[in-house]
C-alpha cells in the first residue's frame, strides 16, 4: 500500500478559501499534489449529494473549506455546511465508509499556508486509510 496515492476532493468557496488555495499556488507553497479544487460559492452550497457521488466516482477523502464563521458572505452558509459535517460524519459509517474521509476546514483568503498545512494533513490521514475502493 506504499504505493497508494489517494485522490482527494476539495470543495473551497469561492469568496475565503478558493482565495487561499490562490494564494498557496501563487506563493509557491509545496502542497501535496492528490487533490483537486472544485470551486462552489459558499460551503453552504455542499450539498450531500455531492460528497456521496465524489466517494462513489473514486475520491478516497473530500474536504469542504470554507470562510471562517462569522465571515461568511452569505450571513450563514457556513454553519448550514457545519451542521451538514457533523450528519453527513454520522451516517457515513452505516454505509462503510470512515468520517475520517470527510473533512471540514475554515480558511480565509490571507491563509494560504493554513490550506497547504490542512491538504498535506489530510491526504496524509486519507494514505494511512488506504483507498475506499477496498472498503465496499
């Protein structure tokens, strides 16, 4: 399992963490390169749906990154995405599938090195699980 290299989702908001993400690339930051950014207006916009179809599409882990609570663009988006996290950590044991491969992230704009530091954590924890595709 050495091999392994797991494919990771990112979800980033358009107005914080996209922003971050940005910032991470455009300073150069070495970030483990397993991932892909889909870009969404609000992590409030996450719709479970969405994490269930990258899991079943081939994703090992999804990450949503979001403003930092309280400066969320949309008033509220982001504790909606946080009550969502903690239903979606819940139910996604019943379907075989570790919490641990779903993540929730606050990250500004200014925190480019909080993106890089938050990824390579994750794709790391998401290596030693190894690849969901065993688990179902």
């Amino acid at each position: 399992m050495t091999d392994f290299k797991p494919k990771i989702i990112v979800f980033c908001c358009n107005w914080c963490s996209y922003a971050g993400a940005d910032l991470a690339g455009t300073s150069r930051l070495k970030i483990n390169p397993n991932f892909r950014v889909i870009r969404t207006m609000c992590s409030g916009r996450v719709e479970p749906s969405f994490i269930f179809h990258a899991l079943a599409k081939g994703a090992d882990g999804v990450m949503i990154a979001g403003c930092h609570p309280g400066d969320c663009h949309y008033s509220s988006g982001n504790y909606k995405a946080r009550r969502r996290m903690m239903l979606l950590k819940k139910t996604l044991p019943q379907l075989g599938i570790e919490p641990e491969r779903l993540r929730l992230e606050w990250i500004s704009a200014s925190e480019g090195t909080k993106f890089r530091n938050q990824v390579n954590e994750f794709v790391d924890e998401v290596t030693v699980l190894g690849p969901l595709h065993n688990h179902n």
